[in-house]
C-alpha cells in the first residue's frame, strides 16, 4: 500500500466531505421540487377529520336525520 501524507489525507477527506454535502444538496433539491411541483399540480386534495365530519354532520342534520342537540352534541365532539 502506497504511503498517502498527512496533507493528501486532509485532501481527501476534504473532498469527500464536499461531494457528500453536493450530494445530499442535490438529494434535498429533488425532494423540495418533487413536494412543490405536485402541491402546485394537484393542490392541496385532504381535508381534515373535523371538517368532513362537521359537513356529514351538518348534511344530517338538515335532512333531519338528527335532532339539534345530536348536531350540537356532535360539533362539540368535532370541536368545531
């Protein structure tokens, strides 16, 4: 095995220390573009438990499936 000088190892790793940091960059990069590109194409699709539970809750209530204080009983429990 070839002897490497100290100088040569500080190189070196100084190298490798520089190509991961461009790697880890460009794997970040990719990862921020993908989320950003898809939020922006497809927008932001989920809605939250509460809200489609308060919106069933609600169609209930005006079909008279469930009384008033069913309703209030249920947004106090959706917190809303």
């Amino acid at each position: 095995m070839p002897q490497v000088s100290p100088g040569e190892l500080v190189l070196v790793i100084a190298y490798l220390v520089v190509a991961l940091g461009i790697f880890l960059a460009i794997v970040l990069g990719l990862f921020v573009g993908i989320r950003w590109l898809t939020r922006t194409l497809f927008g932001p699709r989920r809605r939250l438990a509460s809200e489609l539970g308060l919106e069933v809750l609600e169609g209930r209530r005006l079909r008279g499936e469930i009384s008033d204080a069913e309703y209030s009983e249920g947004r106090r429990i959706l917190g809303a």
